[in-house]
C-alpha cells in the first residue's frame, strides 16, 4: 500500500509543471503556443545567461572609461538638460523646482514640472550614496538600471529553442547592441532622459514577449485539492510586479514615451487571464500618471500628465527656424536657437510659455503642410535610415567607423524585425507571431510619433535598438504552423 502511494506520488510530481525547480523550469516542461520547443537538455541555458549577464556587465562598466574628460570632472548639478539644476533642487528639498534667467522670454521663468523626474531620482539617490562623482554615480546607474535589462535576457534564455544555429543567432542579437555606441551611450551616461529609459523599455518589451502569460500555473488543473482556486505562479506575479515597476518607470523617465508605456500595458493586459490580474495591473500602471498630475498641480497649480516644455518642443520642431536649422550641423542642437524662439517675449509661468508654443506649433502645422511634410520626411530619415549620428557631439577616425558600424547593424535588425513582423500579421505559417508582432509594430509607432510630430535626433531612436534585438530572438524561438 505505501508503495503504491509513493509510486502515484512519484507519477503526478514528474507529470506536474509546478514540481520542477528553477527560473528556467516553465520552458523544460512543454512550450508555450508560438514557441519552438526547447533544448533537451537544458543545463547549458543558465550557463548562457550568466555568461551574458557578465559580458554585458562588464563591457558597460568598462566602458565608463571612454567617457569624456570634460564630462567626468563636471559637477552633476551642471548635467545639462535640466538634469543637474532639476537634481540640486530635488536634493534640496524644492522638489523639482529652478529658474532661468534668460533663455525663456525677457524675463526670468521658473519650472516646476518641465522634466518628468526619473533621471533626478537616479542622479540624486547615487549623490546621496557615492557624493558628487560622476564616474561613480555612472557605474552606480548603469548597474541599477541594467538589472532590468538582464532580467529580459532571462526570459529570452528560458525560451530558447533546440537548434544550435538559432540559440547562437540569439545571443549574438542580445549582446551585439552593447557593441554598439550609441547604445553604450545611453547605459553609461547621464545627462538625458533615454540614459534612463533604453533598460525599461526593454524590460517591459521582454515580459511582454517572453514573459508567462498570465499569473496562474500554467497545467496547474485550475483548483487545487479540497475545491481551493488555481496555483499561484510565482514566477509569473514577479514577472507582473517587474512589469509594473518597468511601464512607470518608462513613463517617468520621458513623457514623450507615455504612448510607449501605454501600448506596452495594453499589451501586457491582453495576456493576463483573469479579470483581477488585469484590473491590479491597470491600477498599478496609472499609479504613475496619476501621482505625477497631482504632483504638477501641488508645485504649479495645474493638472497635467505631461510636462510644461511639450508645447515647447512642438513649436520647435515645426515652424522657420526648424525648417532653416534641421538636421542641425556637427557640435550643434536645435537648443541653440530657444533664445530666438522666445524673443521678444514675455511669459507669466511655465505653462503660460507651454500653452504659447503649443498653440503656435499647432497653427504651423494647420496653415504650412507642404513645409509640414518635408519636415516629417526629414525627422523619419534622420531617426530610422540615416547612418550619421546627429546631437550635440561629433565623432571622427575609429570612433567614427565604429559609430557607423553600429548604426548599419541596428538599421538592419530594426529594418528585418519591422518587415519581419509586418509579414507575420498577414502569413498564415506565421500566425502564432501575430500578437507580439502587432505588440511590436504598436511600440515602434509609439515611439516614433512624438518625435515625428515634434523633433528628433539619433539617440531619440535608439531606445528601439534592444527592443528590436529582443524582438530578433522572438522570430527565432517561433514555432512554425504548417496549415
């Protein structure tokens, strides 16, 4: 009798999901629909993301090194696009709170929500923990916002398929982009908001595509013994938590990246299967927006969940000045020509200067479409075809070439993950990829409509670049269906 129990035993653990062990364990039993089925013997595949997790540690904290002179011994309260002023304040107890005296107007101007507050956060919680360095802040940054990054290369290593061939293909796309410098700019650098976003975008895109679907366990027979309700999957409600902390974070690091957070949570919603899951996850998400409105009104008086400079990068990326100065030449910004935007002119507030320009940037658009237009084709070529970098610095000889190599590679994997996934919406053979390329294409729109509307320059787009890797490994790890 007790033989035959522990035989029965021994039976449901090795038909059971849920008595495996491990990160890597959902992918051992049985693919999810849409995936190849796996490596028979999985050992190796943990070995595969240490070995990534350590490679692009590695290179990133290395690269620190390269870092302009000029910038390293800069005190963080000069980071420039408000950064540093918006720090200092922050670290002061104002909030997010400072003034300028020209630059605005006529008169001196005070901003209160003119930067969403990501990038202060993380530059005044390294401040407080490693003092004004910049070379340790970085190091502290690019390790805290990696970690995010490597956790959507473990969703990717869970579901690598069998072949050798596409698990080599894989890895490459997942540690390729580091090769890159206009990646490597955004995970060693502080001054601007993609400094911040490229890891969360990254990490919401893999949950999305790699993550479990849905927070119960997957053959878990839906009740558990004595009537109770489905298993928790653990490792899916961390996954769900990561994806929440991921979307906000996004959200506040850029407001012009708050359609690429939404597409990412509707995404993500549409795989959860119960009504609690989604309406959780849909609180957790908004808490975002919904905290920073009510912080805009507490220090400006208004209600919004963007900033107070949109309407200024709305003006400034459609109207003569933009039409005469873009793309801007080498060691040049379209920032160089604020003061003849707001000459002449005088603003009560910040939003009284955000609501002007708004207003302007709209009537352009309204009465100059052909101009409006040539614009468009200018912005869409600098962001996604043009091999030259264009921002505030230059490069020349081997940083030169090697800048360009890495355009040429992120051009073709984002040009072959687009047509890749366009065709998956219309193949029949391809239909179990039709959710997360529609996912895909949505967060590619997204992301290039706000600077399409207003303005752009390389590192605008290159948010994308671990996004289409990730996106890469998907069509790799697809299944096939013969019909």
């Amino acid at each position: 009798m007790v033989t035959q129990v522990k035989q029965e035993t021994a039976a449901r653990r090795k038909s059971s999901p849920s008595a495996e062990k491990g990160v890597f364990s959902r992918s051992q039993s049985s693919p999810e629909p849409g995936f190849r089925p796996p490596a028979r013997h999985f050992g190796s595949l943990p070995g595969i993301f240490l070995g990534i997790f350590v490679f692009t540690m590695a290179i990133s904290v290395a690269s620190v090194r390269l870092l302009d002179a000029s910038v390293v011994h800069q005190s963080l309260f000069d980071l420039v696009n408000f950064t540093g002023p918006a720090t200092r304040s922050l670290l002061s107890g104002n909030g997010l709170s400072f003034c300028y005296a020209t630059g605005f107007g006529d008169a001196p101007l005070c901003f209160h929500a003119a930067r969403m507050p990501m990038a202060s956060w993380t530059v005044a919680a390294g401040m407080l923990l490693f003092g004004d360095s910049f070379v340790r802040v970085s190091l502290f940054k690019i390790v805290l916002l990696l970690l995010p990054l490597e956790f959507a290369v473990l969703l990717v290593c869970r579901r690598m398929p069998a072949s050798r061939l596409r698990r080599t293909a894989c890895v490459l796309l997942l540690v390729v982009p580091f090769g890159m410098t206009i990646f490597i700019a955004n995970v060693v650098n502080l001054q601007v908001e993609e400094d911040y976003a490229y890891s969360l975008i990254a990490c919401a895109f893999g949950i999305v595509l790699f993550g479990p679907l849905g927070f119960p366990k997957a053959g878990g027979g839906g009740s558990k013994p004595g009537g109770g309700g489905a298993d928790t999957d653990y490792f899916a409600l961390f996954a769900g938590v990561v994806f929440v902390l991921a979307a906000d974070g996004l959200y506040l690091s850029k407001s012009s990246l708050s359609l690429a957070a939404g597409v990412l949570a509707a995404a993500f919603l549409v795989q959860q299967r119960g009504l609690g899951a989604r309406l959780a996850v849909l609180g957790l998400v908004l808490a975002a927006p919904v905290g920073w409105a009510m912080y805009v009104h507490h220090a400006s008086g208004r209600y919004d969940i963007g900033t107070s400079l949109d309407g200024f990068n709305l003006h400034k990326g459609n109207g003569p000045i933009f039409m005469a100065h873009y793309p801007p030449p080498p060691l040049s910004s379209l920032d160089d020509y604020d003061d003849e935007l707001n000459r002449g002119l005088s603003f009560g507030n910040e939003w009284s200067l955000n609501d002007y320009h708004m207003r302007a940037g709209v009537e352009y658009i309204r009465t100059h479409p052909r101009e409006t237009l040539i614009g468009e084709w200018r912005k869409f070529k600098l962001l996604y075809l043009s091999l030259t970098k264009y921002g505030s610095s230059d490069s020349h000889g081997l940083k030169l070439l090697v800048e360009k190599e890495g355009l040429v590679l992120f051009r073709s994997i984002f040009w072959a993950t687009v047509s890749a996934s366009v065709l998956a919406l219309f193949s029949r053979r391809l239909r179990g990829l039709r959710g997360a390329a529609t996912a895909y294409l949505a967060l590619v729109a997204a992301c290039a409509l706000p600077y399409l509307i207003g303005f752009g320059y390389t590192r605008h787009a290159s948010i994308l670049i671990y996004p289409a890797s990730l996106m890469g490994c998907r069509l790799l790890c697809a299944e096939g269906t013969r019909k």
